[in-house]
C-alpha cells in the first residue's frame, strides 16, 4: 500500500472515531438538559459497537500479520488505525462521563429541598412520607422533577422495602440514569449515608450526599 493511500484510509478513521467522540458527548450533554432526552444516548453505543468490537478482535491478527514482511506495512496501518478508534472510544467515554457526574452534582443541589421537606416532615408528624405526593402542598409547591430530560423522575422508596433493599435507612431516593440499553446506571440517596454496606460488591463515586452507582 503507498504512503498516500495509507494516510487516507488513517485519515478515514481519525474523521469517523471524531465524530463517534462529537456524537456521544453531544448525547451526554443532551440527556441532562432539562428539555432532553436519552435517545441519543441510547444511539450511541450502537454507532461505536462495530468500529471497537471489530478493532478489539481484530488487533491479534493484525499484530501476528506484522512480523510478515510481505504484509508488514498493510498490518501496520491497521494497528493504527484501531489504536485511533479505540483511543477516540476511552475519551469520548472519559468526557462523557465528565459532562455526566458534573449535571449530576447541580442536580444533587437541587434535590437538597426535597431530603429537607422529608426531614420537616418527619418532625412534624413523627413518621416518613408513603410518597412524593405527601409533601404537596405544604412541604413543596409541586411533586418534585429531576430537571434532567432522559431521567425525569425520582423513585421514593420508604420503610421495609428501603430498609431491605438499602441495609436498614428508612427511605432512600434513586434516580434511574442509564447510558444504554444494557446500563443500569443509578443515582442514590440515603439518609444514613451507609453507602459501602448498603451497595457491596458496587462499584460507585461519591457525588455531594448521592452516589452514582454504576453497577
């Protein structure tokens, strides 16, 4: 293969791993705004699956083809251009995950009203709230919305099915947040802060009081 031809198809696949990087930090951003929502995420994974799936099982043998001399500069241009995809793969899920757990912190801010209407209630009437519902109107104006278009909802869970599911706190709130179809994603609040015993075997990152659980 001549140079020219090499730099072309090198070029072909720096231009696709860039726009698969555009694409899914778009998506990333998009899914948080307050009007967005997850079908883009959901695109995406399926846009790079091929392209690093296929460099993935295809790099062995373009390494064993490099030590032939006569297939050594065709073998070489293909390791790079799968070293380009996979490495355009890792960043674009690196600042993804950036523009992520940053939407995922100001939501963490604007959630500090909810957990205090569930503790002003508890004061008052010596007992959590059933649902959401219960805190309007006298604890909140309306039932509370994330203000993240691909994960609108809040998920209240409240006595004997908190305390079971989240290692005995007497309610938690989870925020359903998946990047696919295969992700089960989720942020988490609990009142007793207990994180490591009530998600073992989890791997998650700590954001303000919530967790982002990833497993």
């Amino acid at each position: 293969m001549h140079i020219t031809e090499r730099f072309k198809v090198l070029l072909i696949f720096f231009f696709l791993s860039f726009f698969l990087l555009i694409f899914h930090v778009c998506a990333c951003w998009y899914s948080v705004q307050e009007k967005g929502d997850i079908t883009l995420l959901m695109i995406s994974p399926l846009l790079y699956f091929l392209p690093v799936v296929g460099s993935i099982l295809y790099l062995p043998f373009l390494i064993l083809m490099s030590f032939s001399r006569r297939t050594r500069e065709e073998a070489f241009t293909g390791i790079l251009a799968c070293i380009i995809i996979l490495s355009f793969f890792l960043l674009q899920r690196k600042i993804g995950t950036v523009i992520r757990e940053q939407a995922f912190f100001q939501f963490t801010q604007r959630s500090e009203e909810i957990i205090l209407s569930i503790e002003k209630y508890y004061t008052d009437k010596k007992r959590y709230p059933l649902t959401l519902e219960h805190l309007v109107p006298v604890y909140l104006f309306e039932v509370p919305k994330t203000k993240m278009g691909a994960y609108p909802e809040y998920h209240y869970l409240v006595d004997e099915e908190a305390r079971n599911s989240f290692a005995g706190n007497p309610y938690a709130i989870v925020v359903q947040t998946p990047t696919g179809i295969m992700s089960f994603d989720r942020l988490i609040y609990l009142p007793k802060q207990n994180y490591s015993e009530a998600l073992k075997k989890h791997s998650f990152t700590k954001i303000g009081k919530w967790v982002y659980d990833t497993d």
